[in-house]
C-alpha cells in the first residue's frame, strides 16, 4: 500500500496544508486568500450547535464548489436508500447471508458506487434517523468509460466502509485514506470522493449512518482508559488535485443517485483547518474489557464508535467488534448467551471465526436479528461453551463487527431473492439443539 501520513485524534481541530503558506494564519476567511485560493466553510452541524458537538472546516480551494453543471436523476440499481419504494420488507425472522460475490469473479467491472448492493434499512434522509446497510464489491477504480476519473459525495448521510478483502485508497477533499481489512474508514456527509483500487479486487461492508455523526462512546466506571482510544485515529494530511478536463460528479440525496459534470477536480483543496474531516480506525488496537471473574458481560462494551438516537440510552447506531481477546471467566457459559433484544443487530464478518457460529458464518456474510427475535449460539457453539475446560482462552483468529440500532431493520428483497445469496437454512443452525432437562 502507498504510504500516506496522517493526524491522530478524533474530532480534533486539525490544520493541513499541502503547499507551504497556503493555509491563512489571520482570519478564517481572509479577503484575499494566498496563491488565489477560494475560501469555502464545509459544515456537519447547525451553526448554533453547542461547541462540543459543533462540526465544521474551513477548505481553501483552487475552485469553489459552486463551479459545477446542472444535476440530473440517473437512479441506482442496487443501492436503494429509500424504504417508501416497496423494494424492503418486514420479517421476524433471523437471517443469514453467504459471502457477497468478488466481482473479480463475475468479470464485470464495477467500481465502488456501481458496486453498492443494499441488504437492510432502518431509516431514511427524510427522517434524519436510522441507517442502511450495504456490500461494495469492485474490480476497478472509480472512472468513466474513458478512464477519467469520476467523484461522489454523500448527502444523506455519513458513510462507514469496513474493508474485508483488498486494498483501496480513497481521495478525499481534505487527504487520502488507506483502507485495508481490519481498518475502518469514515467519511463525513457532504465530503468529495474517489475510491482508487489497489489490489486486484476489493470487497466490503457500507454503512450509511442519516442520523447523529459517529463519536466515541462515554466510558462510564471503566473511566479513562479502555476500548477505543482518540489518539488511534488517524485523519488524513491535505493533498490535492489540480486537474483539467471532463469528469463526472454524482450525488447521494434524498435516497437516489444523481449526476452532473466537471471541468476539474472536485479534490482541489490545497489547505484546510477545522474538526469535520474523514479518518480511519486500526481495529486491532481496540482496547478490549471483559470479566475476569464470572458471567457474560454485554455486547455494549465492545462498542467503538456511536451514534446517538432522540433517546438517551439507546443508539441511533452502535459500532461494536468481537476482536481478538482472551476469555477468563470462570462458572461461565462463554459464548454470546441465547438472547432477545429491543435492539436490532446487523452483523458482518471480517477476518477468522465468530465463536458463537464457527460454521455457517463466513468473511464477506452477514446475519440480521431483529428486535426481540431469539438468537445465540448454534449447536457446535452451545456445546463447545457447556462442556469446554474453563482454563483462560485466546481467542485470536477472529473479527466481527456488528452494527447495532434502536431501529427495526428492513431487509431488502434483492439481498432475499439474489441466487445463492441468502442462507434459506439458516434457523436449522439451533433446532438440532437437545432437551437437557432432567
């Protein structure tokens, strides 16, 4: 991979320049901005939100972002954000998916916003709450037919990629990201993009957040330390593009796909100042807690990033990984316990096994129980966790992720009627499970 210099800390106030002198050091919005520069305030929150929560950047541009064609409709095949088109249905039941198709397989070539294929909803931009959840599977870099590059943006939500095969690098406005398995990376709604592919094929998992930005969770009694830490994330330092010719710019709002034209790079953004920015997230430096006496802890201490609902005490959307961890406790049942929920739960594989489905649960699937749908351990799990010797255990061969909202997940009908795509035997996994009681 390209090695790319960053900023570590999360939703700091960072200040990058890719040209020395390029950034104002007297006003944010200075009369002339130096080398010709255009000053533009890229804002993720009301003016008037509380300084804390106050989200915005100043971008000193080679173009302002006003210098643009006229938009159309061009819609979107797979990627379907809007739960009012009746392409989404209700269902109690639990489900399961095999690993989404490498689309170095298929020998069509489809870049990153092709690519998006829409497994659950549970909200929408209108409502300002919920999230989707989506795959990308790609076997080039974003461009057009004539190998031009091409850009997007996001302006119903911000999006979370959570890589599982492959390598990529996405240009943003403000600095590049390198994403690989086992990184996460976050791009706030309203930033420019472009994913640049740098491996043969890339796979993974998309998560468009319409409600509150991601943040970092309060700790509670853990107190200072512990789970993800600020200094571990890292946003990128500026870098631009000053390109000429015709390239294509598409937008995400209100729930489809729209386009308009370019005669430069929308990546011209020579310095920039402020706390609305992209970064990305090691998950292996995850600083995990668990018991080390007895009984299973919950899932919420597993929780990386969070968006908050309308209600305190429950999220909009949680961000939790199952990574690499030592299990202690004694007269304890290990693995995940048998459970229902007023939460809903989309899960996604990135590495390894999950131990409460070493079989069936594959890199690439996925699995969604909803609110109060029984779920838990298969019979391999179950008997694993009742008769294994209870001496400390790595575990050290996997990482699951699960995004986790107070909202109901609608699964889409493609990811239910896609060949091959749905596990139709996925409740089979527990009904083998015996009568023990004596």
């Amino acid at each position: 991979m390209e090695h790319l210099e960053y900023q570590t800390g999360f939703a700091n106030h960072f200040e990058s320049e890719a040209r020395a002198g390029a950034l104002p050091r007297e006003q944010n919005s200075p009369q002339k901005p130096p080398f010709g520069l255009y000053a533009e305030q890229l804002s993720g929150s009301a003016f008037t939100m509380a300084r804390k929560h106050n989200l915005r950047s100043w971008l000193y541009k080679i173009r302002p972002s006003v210098i643009q064609g006229e938009f159309t409709e061009v819609g979107h095949p797979t990627w379907l954000s809007d739960p009012t088109t009746g392409k989404f249905i209700r269902t109690p039941q639990a489900l399961r998916w095999n690993p989404y198709p490498e689309a170095g397989a298929t020998g069509i070539k489809k870049d990153f916003i092709d690519s998006i294929f829409t497994y659950a909803i549970n909200g929408s931009a209108a409502s300002g709450t919920g999230c989707a959840a989506h795959m990308y599977s790609i076997n080039k870099s974003m461009s057009d037919s004539k190998g031009n590059p091409r850009y997007a943006y996001n302006a119903d939500a911000e999006m979370m990629i959570v890589p599982d095969t492959g390598n990529i690098i996405v240009h943003t406005e403000l600095g590049k990201l390198a994403l690989s398995p086992l990184y996460i990376g976050v791009i706030p709604r309203g930033i420019k993009f472009r994913v640049e592919l740098k491996s043969g094929s890339a796979r993974g998992y998309l998560c468009e957040n319409f409600g509150q930005p991601f943040q970092l969770p309060d700790l509670g009694p853990i107190g200072s330390n512990g789970l993800a830490h600020q200094r571990h994330f890292e946003t990128p330092v500026a870098a631009f593009e000053n390109l000429e010719g015709d390239f294509e710019l598409f937008a995400r709002y209100q729930g489809s796909l729209w386009r308009t034209t370019l005669k430069h790079s929308p990546l011209d953004t020579v310095a920039w100042h402020g706390n609305y920015a992209p970064y990305r997230y090691d998950l292996r430096k995850y600083n995990t807690m668990g018991t080390v006496t007895y009984d299973h802890p919950d899932p919420s201490i597993f929780t990386v990033l969070t968006s908050p609902s309308a209600v305190p005490g429950t999220a909009n959307v949680d961000f939790a990984i199952f990574p690499k961890r030592w299990m202690v406790a004694e007269h304890t049942f290990r693995p995940p316990y048998y459970h229902r929920n007023i939460m809903n739960e989309f899960m996604g594989l990135i590495t390894g096994q999950y131990d409460a489905k070493e079989e069936g649960f594959h890199v690439g699937g996925a699995s969604l129980h909803n609110c109060m749908t029984g779920h838990g351990p298969d019979i391999v799990g179950f008997e694993k966790g009742s008769n294994g010797d209870l001496k400390p255990q790595l575990l050290d061969n996997t990482m699951a992720f699960m995004w986790e909202s107070v909202h109901v997940f609608w699964p889409s009908e493609q990811s239910l009627k896609q060949p091959g795509l749905l596990d139709a035997k996925y409740f089979e996994c527990w009904q083998k499970l015996p009568k023990l009681y004596k």
